[in-house]
C-alpha cells in the first residue's frame, strides 16, 4: 500500500511541481472487546483521556472536546512524578491505556503503560527501578470500609482510582490503545 502511496506522490508531484509530506503514526489498536453495533453507534469515539492531578480530575476527550469529567483519588504522595516503585506518586507525561483486567481487590481496572521511555531512561541513569502496573481502577468492595470512604482520599500506591460506577463508563467509552496524558 505505500508504494502505492508514493508513487501517486511521485506523479503529483511531477504534475504540479510542489508536494509536501506529512508523515501520521498512530498507535496500533490492539484487539479489544468488540462491542454490538447498536453499542457502537451510541459511543462517542474518546480520542484521549486527560487527567489532572492537581484538580483530582479525569476528563474523556472526544474531537478534541471534554466528553465527560470524573473526581479521581491519586496516589499517597500526589505531588510530583513517578521517580521509582514504591515512592506511591502517580506518574506525570503521555501513555497508552493498553490493556484491561477485572481486579478481585479494585474491581475494574485498565492498565497504563508506565514506564515509558522517558521514564525508563531517568530510573536507569538513577540506578532504580522505574515501577510497573500502573493502573486507572475503581475502589475495593469491602463492608469495612465503603466506597465513599476512599472517593475524597488519595490512598492508592500510585495509580488513578475512581468510583466504581464511574470506572463502569469509562470501561465501557475508552477503547484499549487510548492515549492518556497525566498533568501536574
């Protein structure tokens, strides 16, 4: 297909004298779960998730416009960027939300690929480890402490939590091989 490509470029370009390139790399969209065509025509396409830690705020971008907003717990020490495991900070910088789980302990949760290559190179120059398994998740089911206990909180080790029937929609609207862009 791209010899195809460049050969319609090459003949334009012979024809009017002028072209430019404009080279588009995208993310590979790994097989997710495919929804029915009445679901499909009622979900918006979230181009983006988008959030904002010192707002405690994640909004579903769509068209380059906030789709929906939601009220996120971070991790225990919420200022300031992942360095290593264990520091319980949420990392800061742009990632792909690759890959999604049901948590017996957080109930719905979808992976973030953390570290990515920016941070794998600092953890490497500071001879640490970068940590893993960052994760956007709902809130543990339990009867000693209920969920609203934990909605005003940043409790996690480092990743986003939400309530659970806000994780429920963003499951449903975000498609694995979402960008997400995490904010001071």
């Amino acid at each position: 297909m791209r010899w195809l490509l460049a050969l319609f470029c090459l003949c334009v370009t012979s024809v009017s004298q002028a072209a430019f390139t404009e080279t588009i790399i995208r993310k590979p969209q790994p097989a997710a779960q495919t929804p029915s065509p009445s679901q499909q025509a009622m979900q918006p396409l979230i181009d983006k998730v988008l959030v904002i830690k010192s707002e405690r705020r994640l909004q579903l971008i769509s068209r380059g416009e906030p789709l929906k907003t939601y009220r996120i717990s971070l991790g225990k020490q919420p200022k300031g960027a992942k360095e290593r495991e264990g520091d319980k900070k949420t990392p800061e910088g742009l990632y792909w939300l690759d890959w999604r789980k049901q948590s017996d302990r957080f109930n719905l949760a979808i992976h973030i690929n953390y570290p990515n290559v920016n941070d794998a190179a600092r953890a490497t120059r500071e001879g640490v480890s970068a940590g893993s398994m960052i994760m956007i998740h709902g809130t543990p089911i339990n009867d000693e402490y209920p969920e609203w206990y934990f909605h005003t909180l940043d409790w996690t080790d480092g990743c986003i939590a939400m309530r659970n029937r806000d994780m429920q929609e963003v499951w449903d609207l975000v498609r694995d091989g979402t960008l997400i862009e995490i904010r001071p």
